[in-house]
C-alpha cells in the first residue's frame, strides 16, 4: 500500500514516513497540497492508495486540499491530522469527504489503527468495484445469447433504452428470460453501480405488499415494531424491477401510479412522502391491454409503464437458438457436475428443435440440466431427455391407442401441464386459461399427480 503524506513540518514528515514505512507501507512526501496535487495530476506519486494529510498549511490548507481532491473525483481515502482540532473542524474534514480525524500529538498506535481501519475499508472497496464488473459482465447485453434476428433486435432496443431513466415493461411467456432483460437495461446503462431490486408482485401475500413496496413506519400496524425503508427506497438511484405485475391488487395500482408520476413514496402510517430517483422496469406475461378492459388492471397505470414496450418472442419462434442455448447449458452442467459431456447427438438435437417448448428457455435449461445428470456417454442422447420432449407433436403419448376415453385423458393432463408451466405453477391463471375452476383444476392436479 501506498501513502501520501502532505505536512509543511519536515520533522513530521520525516517520523511519518520512518514509522509507516516500519510497518509495511511504501511513503511519498510533500511539503504543500499544491504539489501534492500537481503530482496526482501528473501521476508523479505513482498509485497512492491514501492520503495523510495536515490542516494548517501555508498557501492551502487541509480543508481546501481535501476540496480539490473532491471536485477531482480523487478516490483515495483521506485521512486528516491536527494539532488544533476541534469537533467542527473534524465534522468539516468528513463531509468533505476524509475518512478518518487525527488530533496531534497522537500516539504510534493511533496513526497506524485508523490506517489499519482504512486498509481494510480499501479491501472492502476493491472487493465492491470487483464484484460490480463481475455483475455488470454477467448481466451485459453481449452475454444473452442468440442467433435469431427478432432477439437481436430486442437486444437492439435495450441496448438503445440502457441509458435513459425512462419506465420499461417487459413483456413475453414464462421462462423466455424477461428478469434477464431487466438485469440488462440496468447493468448496462449509467445506473450500473447502483441497486438492482427484483421483487414479484405476485408471489408476496396483498396485505404485505405495499409494506414491502413502500416500507412502514414505527406502530403502523400490529408487527410493525420499528421504522422499515421500503423496496423502492432500497433501489434509490438504481432499478426497482417488478416482476408480475398484473398481480398487483388494484388498490396498490393507485399508489405505484403516484409513485411514477410524482417520483415520491409515503410509508405506510407516515404522514410525508420522501423523493427517490428510482428507474420501474416492469414485467408481465399477461396481456395489460386485455386486462384494461376487464378492469383488472388501471388504464392510466398501463399508459405510465408502457412508455417502451421491450416484447420478448418465445423459445418456439426461435428455433435457430436452441441448438445454441443447448450447447451452452451442456458446458454450464458438465463443468458443474464434473462430467465430461461435450456434445450432443444429430437425433436429440433434431428432438430439441420439434418440440414446442411452452417453459422457454427455463425449461430448456432444467431438461439439459436433467439430461446432463442422467447421460453416461460422452454426448446427450435422445433417452437422457425428459419424455416429455419425445412426444412433442403428439398430445396423445403412447399407450392411448384407440380408446377416445385414454385420449381425452392424456390430451386433458397435457394441457393441464403446459398451463402450469406457462404460468409459473400459478394455479389460479392455469385454471383461468383452462376456463375451469380453480377447485376443478386442484381436483385433476391430485388426479394426474401434476
């Protein structure tokens, strides 16, 4: 590690840098902030990774040296030192930006503890900006994959809406990847650094809904124990994305509404609201404008989040990415399960490309996973695949011959199965595409053992 001192006293540079390079640390001294500077700015001091700077010096001193670091974008942690400290001085020192005040005279210990503290606070720091490229590399535009020129063209539209502020909904069929997009147009426009929320809409009980979304405040309701921030808050400067939703119950539609309009939340039992800047990707597979008209869902709210529509096609209109995906997924499962498995034969291939697919890509990946589990040669073959995939045009399945009672009951339990893979195993929607009950569909679950 590399420090800067800046002191006009000769005597305390010279103990400073003895002491410091004592316990392991590389030194560069100056007499006054300006050269200091000038030297950062010509890169002369080499990589300083902290700055152990004086308040009273001549020509500029501490606090004027601290704000020329700031208005520089310095990311070098600072820590100031004075032998006429006082609390406000100390308090001026870190909303400028310094990590840490020392009083002079201090004692060894003192100077090498707060350094101590701040090596470990740049390890954090490091760790941090590491793991953001890793996320950011993850979760880029370029690491979707795909060959199909609809996709590409999705891929286009993102890469177009990345840097504006403005609300996106995505839509498209379970497991087409809609979480993926969101991730996407955060971690490749300027708010790449801050939060990315995901929370579904559907999967969270409509009485804590809103607590989540918005947070709470002290004595709200009965667990309300002490003061929460909600999601929303959490994603400040970042990207709420809200997944599902259609699912919000139309008294909460009212307040995301005020949300998106007035860039502002109220806790619930609050009596004032609190400014954010936080981006809304939503994501639905229900079809918004239908639901408009059958007063599930707000018109005004629907106008508010489809400012850009980002439409995601399903896996069965883009053939040319199976194969693709496929040979992605195996390398993914053979290097997680240690096998080695590094290809696919002509028939599974051609058995992939004929069926339709209704979980997307989520149920591509979870039959590679599978095959990659069960397959003991070298390559996945047709009778390491879910059966599933082998009846792909054929609703009937083997077994049902003739009979018109055997037929209609594996053409029932199929279509019972794409519903609930279309859905997410939402049983309320399943029963709704179905056009049965929801207590008819629960009796055929238990019946066909879904």
């Amino acid at each position: 590690m590399r420090i800067m001192i800046v002191d006009d006293e000769e005597s305390m540079r010279h103990m400073l840098t003895i002491l410091l390079e004592r316990e392991g640390y590389e030194c560069v001294a100056f007499a006054d902030p300006v050269a200091a500077l000038g030297a950062l700015d010509a890169s002369s001091a080499g990589e300083v990774d902290f700055i152990l700077s004086d308040i009273k010096m001549p020509k500029l001193d501490g606090l004027g040296f601290l704000a020329e670091l700031k208005k520089r974008g310095a990311e070098q942690t600072v820590i100031m030192m004075s032998a006429y400290g006082t609390i406000d001085s100390a308090i001026e020192c870190l909303k400028l930006g310094a990590y840490d005040y020392v009083s002079k005279p201090f004692k060894t210990d003192e100077i090498v503890m707060a350094l101590r503290k701040a090596t470990e606070r740049e390890r954090l720091r490091r760790e941090n900006r590491r793991l953001r490229r890793e996320v950011t590399g993850k979760y880029g535009i370029e690491n979707i994959i795909t060959e199909d020129k609809s996709m590409r063209e999705v891929l286009s539209l993102v890469e177009k809406v990345a840097g504006y502020s403005t609300t996106v909904l995505v839509t498209g069929e379970s497991g087409t990847g809609k979480e993926l997009v969101a991730r996407a147009l955060h971690y490749s426009g300027k708010r790449s650094g801050a939060p990315f929320v995901a929370v579904n809409c559907g999967a969270i009980p409509a009485p804590l809904l809103e607590s989540e979304l918005f947070g709470h405040v002290k004595g709200a309701f009965t667990d309300a124990h002490k003061s929460k921030d909600g999601l929303f808050k959490e994603a400040d400067g970042g990207t709420i994305f809200l997944d599902e939703i259609g699912e919000l119950p139309l008294e909460l539609q009212v307040k995301l509404l005020r949300v998106l309009q007035e860039s502002e939340v109220r806790r619930v039992g609050d009596t004032k609201a609190v400014k954010i800047e936080t981006r809304v990707v939503a994501a639905t597979v229900k079809d918004l404008r239908a639901e408009t008209e059958k007063g599930a869902f707000r018109e005004d709210l629907y106008y508010r989040l489809n400012v850009m529509e980002v439409a995601i096609p399903p896996l069965r209109d883009r053939p040319g990415d199976i194969e693709l995906l496929t040979g992605f997924f195996i390398k993914r499962y053979s290097e997680k399960f240690s096998k080695p498995i590094d290809g696919i034969t002509t028939e599974a291939v051609e058995l992939l490309k004929e069926y339709v697919w209704p979980g997307n890509v989520r149920e591509l990946e979870n039959a590679i996973e599978r095959a990659v589990i069960l397959e003991d040669g070298k390559e996945l073959s047709v009778t390491s695949l879910p059966m599933r995939c082998e009846n792909r045009d054929s609703a009937l399945g083997p077994g049902t011959g003739l009979s018109i009672k055997k037929a209609h009951t594996a053409i029932e339990r199929e279509l019972i199965k794409r519903a609930l893979e279309k859905t997410g195993n939402n049983r309320t929607r399943a029963a709704e595409l179905l056009e049965i009950s929801h207590r008819a569909l629960l009796y055929k679950i238990k019946e066909y053992g879904l």
